[in-house]
C-alpha cells in the first residue's frame, strides 16, 4: 500500500472511525461503568462546543447536522416520555425521526458551504421547521401508528427481526453512507469523513431505541464525530496545501527538526510550468497540479512529499541513502513522463494564434509551440527534473543538504531537464577526469 492509499485510509478511518469504535467498547460492550449522568453530561458538553466551534469555524454544515441529531433526539425523548415505545407517539416520533436524519444528511452532504448567509440560513432552517411540525403533527395524542410509508415493508419482515428500525429508514441510511463514501473519496475532506461516522453512530444510537443511556452516548458520539471533523480541518489548513491536499511547508519546516542522518532529499520542479500556465491558464495549470501531486504522493521508498512552493515539491526520505532512494525518484519521473492529464476546456486566449506568434523570438518558443499543439488533441503531457541530495562531509546540517539537492535540481535543468541528477557526481567525475589526465 502506497502512502497515498495509506493516507486517504488513515483520514476516512480517523478520528470518527476511532471514536465510534471507543463508543461502542464503552456503551455496548460494557468496558467501563458509566453512570447516566456522565453521559448526560457528555451529550450536553459535546453539542455545546460543537455548536460554538461551528460557528466560529463558519461550518453551516456541520451546525446543521448538529442541530439535526439534537432535535432529533429530542424528540424521540419528548413523544416517548424518555422510554422505548413500541407503539404510539414514542414509536412515531422513531419511525419519522429514524428517516429523517438520513435523508438530512444526505441533502446537506451536497449543500455547498456557503456560511450562515441569510438566504442560505433560511432555508436549512425552513427545512429543520418543515420537519419538526411533520413528526409533531403525527405524533399528536391519541396517534396510535404512523403514516404508512413511514413503516413500508419492502422485503420480508422476518430478515429484519434483529431490528427496530423499519426497512425505508434502513434504504436510507445505506444510500446516504455510499454517498457520504463516495464524497469523501472525491474530495477526502474531514467533514464528509466525520458526517458518515456520525450517521453511522445516530443509528446505532436508534437501534439502541432511540433514547436512554446508551442511545443518548451514541448520539453525542455522532456529535463529537462532526465536531471532530471540524478540528481536522482546521489542522489541514494549517499544515496541508488546500490544493493538492500534500503536506505544505509547515509540516516541511517541523519534518526536517525531525530528520537524522542517514537521509536523502528530494527536490522536484515541473518543468516548464510558467509557460504552461502561459498556454492553459490558471485553472487547467491548477488541475495539472492536483494530477501531479497525487503521483508524487505515491513515492515508493517511505519518502514523504511536502509542496513547498508553486510547482516545486519536496521528498523526504528518513532512514535512505542517496543511492537507495535513486530508483524510486526515477520510477516517479517516469511514471509522471508516461502520464497522460486530460484538458479540460479549452486554450486560453492568450494561447490562440493573433497573426504574429510573438513568443516565436523567445528562447522558450518550441515549448510553447509544442504546448499549443497538445491543446489540439486534449491531452498533455508533464515532465519533472528532480535534484538528489544527502548529508556528508562537507552538508551536514539539513539546510544544507536541501542547498545541496537544489543545486543538483539546477544541474537537471541545465542537462536537459526530466532528468535525476544527485548532488555531487558531477564534482565526482571532474576528480576522475583531472585523475585520468594526471
């Protein structure tokens, strides 16, 4: 496993993953006494905070979805008079709310996070309004049983005797997690990670009936999952390129406090990116990044890959030579040499012919030539010089070191570039050269 896949692993399973698991050791399995009133304090604790950090973290979404599970909870404890009901307004006020927090979820998953805007406040709010009056007006005294779609019986009832909860609200739920899935692996954001461990963690809490102790600890565990997520994001803005998602330079500067010898540096470069940019624009420049990074991220080797400026990426490998870590970079360059990245769009004006090709006097005129005639097609190709370095004799403090592979970096460009050069060899073989004219 690739630490790409590693990654995506680690950020989907934690820390909502980690958190469910601990909740459910405690709650279910009975690992350690809690009294009630410690749950009631964490449930209250939990949607507290979580309320304040979402908004001073302006994160509607999860503010929202918090205010889902409480008034959700709520009302299942209000209509069931703070029992499991079997039947009526305890067990209607289930039935809707058992639906209606899947399908909360799933609406708010695909809302654009927008802030608590007036017009977009409104309406989650109207939508949180239209909810509350539903389960309240069938959930009126003297209601004996819900609407029937509510308690639909699409498949046999004796294959889900284990359970409380109906089938739709069951279609529901395994709809909303595979599309909180499938968000999460499109943009491996902490949120859509913490909002599928939440909805996991308010369904455990119905199949624990809804309300009571253990319901109500699941349920502000699906609350700490949201809030979590918060605290994850707020980490990856600090130490984490919001573009490619790669560790930035932050993590860079505490990476190398950490680095003994022996070790070895990689510094990369896409070559001929400006004129890129100057061909694409922006925005397609911006795509090709993203591609790019997600191919340095798959280093073999162990090698931990940080952005550390516009198109200039730097590999860490802790415990590597120099020489150890040489195939691994020259897999790398070539696996980017044989990728192929789709245009999306097409050229900016400032690549479309006016009469007179004004970058033709330029001495980077044949790449820009060759750019444009790849704009024709919708594909382009990308190719990376990469500097290698490791401490000696002469480069023994890190800074050093990253001088020394930025020098080799140089030396790939000036060779050529889509070249690996490693500090050192050249001056290695002028010695060879003044040993054998000697």
């Amino acid at each position: 496993m690739t630490n790409w896949d590693k990654g995506i692993l680690r950020s989907l399973l934690w820390p909502g993953g980690a958190l469910l698991l601990a909740a459910i050791v405690i709650l279910q399995a009975g690992a350690v006494a809690v009294a009630p009133s410690s749950v009631n304090f964490y449930y209250y604790a939990v949607f507290v905070a979580g309320v304040l950090l979402a908004w001073r973290f302006h994160s509607s979404r999860v503010m929202f979805m918090l205010l889902t599970l409480l008034l959700a909870q709520r009302a299942m404890e209000f209509f069931g008079d703070g029992k499991v009901s079997a039947h009526g307004p305890g067990r209607i006020a289930f039935e809707a709310v058992a639906l209606l927090v899947p399908l909360n979820f799933i609406i708010l998953s695909w809302a654009r996070e927008r802030g608590f805007t007036v017009e977009a406040s409104a309406q989650r709010l109207g939508l949180l309004f239209f909810e509350s009056v539903f389960v309240a007006v069938v959930c009126r005294p003297g209601a004996g049983t819900s609407p029937a779609f509510l308690r639909a019986e699409l498949v046999s009832r004796s294959i889900f005797w284990w359970t409380r909860i109906p089938q739709l609200a069951w279609l529901a739920l395994l709809g909303a997690m595979g599309i909180l899935l499938r968000r999460f692996f499109v943009s491996r954001k902490p949120v859509e990670s913490g909002m599928l461990w939440s909805l996991a963690a308010a369904f455990l809490g119905l199949q624990a009936g809804g309300v009571g102790r253990v319901a109500s600890g699941y349920f502000a565990t699906a609350g700490l999952a949201l809030v979590s997520s918060i605290v994850e994001t707020t980490y990856l803005l600090a130490y984490h390129d919001e573009l490619t998602t790669l560790p930035a330079r932050r993590a860079f500067n505490e990476a190398t406090l950490r680095l003994q010898a022996p070790y070895a540096v990689a510094v990369v470069d896409i070559d001929h990116f400006k004129s890129f940019n100057d061909i694409y624009g922006h925005d397609t420049g911006d795509h090709v990044l993203r591609l790019v990074a997600g191919r340095f991220a798959r280093v073999s080797g162990g090698g931990e890959v940080y952005r550390v400026g516009g198109e200039e990426f730097t590999i860490l490998f802790p415990g590597k030579t120099a020489r150890e870590v040489l195939p691994h970079v020259e897999v790398l360059r070539k696996a980017i040499e044989d990728s192929k990245f789709r245009v999306r769009g097409v050229p900016e004006r400032r690549s479309v012919n006016r009469g007179v090709d004004r970058r033709a006097v330029s001495p980077k005129a044949a790449t820009a030539r060759k750019l444009a005639r790849e704009a024709t097609s919708g594909e382009l190709s990308v190719t990376v010089s990469i500097g290698v370095a490791e401490p000696n004799a002469r480069t023994r403090e890190v800074e050093q070191v990253i001088q020394a592979a930025d020098k080799a970096l140089y030396r790939a460009k000036q060779g050529g570039r889509n070249r690996v050069e490693v500090a050192g060899t050249q001056q290695a073989r002028s010695a060879r050269r003044r040993r054998s004219i000697a």
